[in-house]
C-alpha cells in the first residue's frame, strides 16, 4: 500500500523524509519537494547571518534527514522511496546558499540540481547504488548539489 497522510502523521520522521507531504506528489514527487529546498534556504538565510552558521545548520539538516529517512525507509520496507524529499530539500537549499541573487540564477540551480540528481554521473551513480539507508539517501543529493554548485561557480566566473 503506498503511503498517505495517515502514514505520513504516524510519525515525525514520516513527515520530515516525505517533506512535510510534497513527496506525496502522484508525479515528480523530488521535483515537488525540491521546490521546498527554496523556503528552507530562506529560513537558514534569515536565522543566521553567517555562512559558516548557515552551514551548520544545514549540516543539522543533514543528519535530521539522515534519522528521518533511516525510520521512514524501514517502515516502508524501501531504503530510498521515491517519496522520501528531505534529500532533495536539503540538497537545493545548500545549491542556493552557493547561489547568485535572482530568479534566473535560482531556476538555473532548480534545473542543474534536478538535472544531476536525475541522470546520477558517476560518483553520483556510485554512491546510490552502493550507499543505503538515511546516509545513502542523503549523500547522493549532497553529490549533485556539489555538481551544480561547480556548474553555477563555472557560469559565474564566465558572466
């Protein structure tokens, strides 16, 4: 049975992996919860001024995702569902903090980080397929938004 809002209140860590419910989505659920990655950048933007505080608290993040997603996929029975965003939640917030004001510069990111999560180039490919649970989750995204992050610097530096 797949999950819903029963399973998805069940638990907190249901709640966090499915992204508060965007990964519910019956089409796209990691392009619906990427789109979350946005509000959390803006509230770690706001909460710490600093880079290295704004880190941190991605970092937070991070491991919050891995407990999550680490329940979530053993209650389901599937180590990374389809439905579990925080991965991608996280991963477009820390794209963003590398990120250039504006909204060019954040749909060119929406689409780089998509991009790379989708198509997975190695090590990306690698570490899916070889890393399970709540860190294998989350390290693959963590890989593509380093793969963006370099694709929107390069832009950048050429601009």
């Amino acid at each position: 049975m797949p999950p819903d809002l029963r399973f998805l209140f069940a638990h907190p860590a249901h709640l966090i992996a499915f992204g508060f419910g965007s990964g519910l989505a019956p089409k796209a659920p990691g392009t619906v919860g990427t789109v979350l990655g946005l509000p959390l950048f803006w509230l770690i933007a706001v909460t710490a001024s600093s880079l290295s505080n704004q880190l941190i608290l991605l970092v937070a993040a991070f491991l919050l995702g891995i407990w999550a997603c680490s329940r979530t996929g053993r209650a389901l029975g599937v180590a990374d569902h389809g439905g579990m965003v925080w991965d991608e939640i996280v991963a477009f917030a820390l794209v963003l903090l590398f990120t250039p004001a504006g909204w060019l510069w954040i749909a060119t990111a929406f689409a780089l980080f998509r991009l790379f999560d989708i198509l997975k180039p190695w090590p990306i490919r690698l570490a899916d397929t070889h890393l399970k649970n709540g860190f294998g989750v989350m390290f693959d995204d963590l890989l593509a938004a380093g793969y963006a992050i370099a694709v929107i610097k390069g832009a950048q530096w050429l601009v």
